[in-house]
C-alpha cells in the first residue's frame, strides 16, 4: 500500500486535533508526562513523524532547554511545521532512514507513526540507533489486543485479518493508511528485541473513547456547532473530552483498548 501524504497533509486532516479520539490522545500523553518526571531531556529530542507539528508545543513545554528535531516524510507537512514552529529543526526523511549520527538522540517521541511505515521492524531498529544509552522513547500507536471496540466490530463482520509484517487490521473500522495495528505483546517483545527496555505501557481508548467519538458525530452531522457558536463548540468538546477520559481514569488496567502508548529506556 502506497499513500501520498503531501495529499494526505493538503487535505488539512492533521492541522488540529479535529476529533475526540485526538484530542483525548494529547490529553493522555500530557497526563503521561507529568507523571512521570524522567521522561525530560535538555538534549536533543526527536519527533518521529511530526506531521504538521501539533505536539510541538507540548515538547517544548516539558523540555524547554531541549534541542527538538521534527522528522516528517511529507515536506508539506514539513514546511508548515516549519512555519508555525521556527523554534524546532525541521528534516524531511523517511523515519525508517533518519540522516543522524548513532547515539545522537536523547529522546525519541512518535505519535500514531509506527502503524503507518512500510516495516515497524525497521523504524524501532532505527529508534534504537539513534537513541544514546539511557534514552528514552514515548511511541503512542492503536492497540489490536482482543476485545477491543474495532476488534469486536472486525470480528463480527468478517473483516479482521492478518496485518502487513504483524499486527492485525480492523478492515473499514481503522483508518485506511494504518499498515498494521500491533497487539501488545508483539510490540513490546519487538522493542525489546531491539534493546529498547518496556518500562510501562498505557493504554486508553475503551468503551467511554468510542461512545464520545459517536456521539460528537451524530451532533455534528445535523449540526455546525462551530459556525453558530465558537464558545458552544468549545464547551461541547470539553464535556465529551472529560467523558473520553473516563477509560484512563477507570478503564486503563484492562487489555481491550484502542490505543496505547508505551514509555521506552535504551539498555
């Protein structure tokens, strides 16, 4: 499977955290962060597959003094970053092949990438490369576990299937770009493989995540919350945000998650 992403990033779908699933996403990975006060770096921090850069700001937020490099394959993507966040050092790479030294990178953070490459055997062999000792990774991606909402769905309808190199795939219930989605088991044993220590995994996105999501759409469909009131949008999205989050707060111990986000320390 082939995908343009300089099309993918014209289209404008990853500007802003456009729906509950990303917003919630952000809100998790803030909430990783400030529990765990290890996860900082005045070195270099690299972001693999920046996209348009809309966790930057986070980066900088929690490591002020850090030197933090933006990957992205698409140079659309790349230039807007660039515009938007002259504070980072921006290079159009595929993350697969980053043109850095060995051992040049003190932290490595990657959002919903690992899924979308042609082999995820290849990008933690490259995050392992580049991370010095002691180094540390953030990589959030969707879970396959069994139980999960898409999982169920897949199951029923006759469309889960085998992924590209691991994983599974959830057939029209996933986004259509996503090469694999990795169960947890598999994921950590690949990173472990490649020296890269599983310190914990979290996971999100249960029943609460899915019945947010479903209902921001049915609103939306009949209704452009935005374009009559920008406060009422604003509202609206917090409320259904703090009802997402309920499957962090209540939910994370149980396997069947949509999403996961496992927190890495190179031997």
């Amino acid at each position: 499977m082939s995908v343009d992403y300089d099309a993918y990033h014209e289209e404008g779908r990853t500007t802003v955290f456009g729906d509950v699933f990303e917003r919630v996403r952000v809100r998790t990975v803030e909430w990783i962060l400030e529990r765990k006060p290890d996860l900082r770096t005045d070195g270099t921090l690299l972001d693999l597959g920046a996209g348009e850069g809309r966790y930057l700001p986070l980066w900088r937020r929690v490591n002020p003094g850090a030197d933090i490099v933006a990957l992205e394959l698409s140079r659309v993507a790349s230039d807007r970053s660039a515009r938007r966040h002259p504070h980072a050092r921006h290079i159009v790479a595929d993350a697969q092949d980053v043109p850095l030294p060995d051992a040049s990178v003190d932290a490595i953070v990657s959002i919903e990438v690992i899924e979308h490459v042609r082999s995820g055997v290849a990008f933690l062999d490259e995050a392992s490369r580049l991370l010095r000792p002691g180094g540390w990774a953030l990589i959030s991606t969707p879970c396959g576990n069994r139980g999960s909402f898409p999982w169920v769905l897949a199951r029923l309808s006759g469309e889960l299937s085998a992924g590209d190199e691991g994983g599974v795939r959830f057939g029209h219930y996933d986004d259509p770009t996503h090469r694999r989605v990795y169960r947890q088991r598999e994921l950590e044993a690949m990173c472990r493989a490649r020296g890269l220590e599983v310190r914990r995994t979290y996971r999100s996105g249960h029943g609460f995540t899915h019945l947010a999501e479903r209902f921001e759409l049915a609103v939306k469909r009949r209704f452009d919350v935005k374009r009559r009131s920008a406060r009422a949008d604003a509202s609206f999205s917090r409320a259904l945000d703090a009802f997402a989050l309920l499957d962090l707060r209540l939910l994370r111990p149980l396997p069947n998650a949509s999403t996961m986000l496992l927190v890495l320390r190179k031997h």
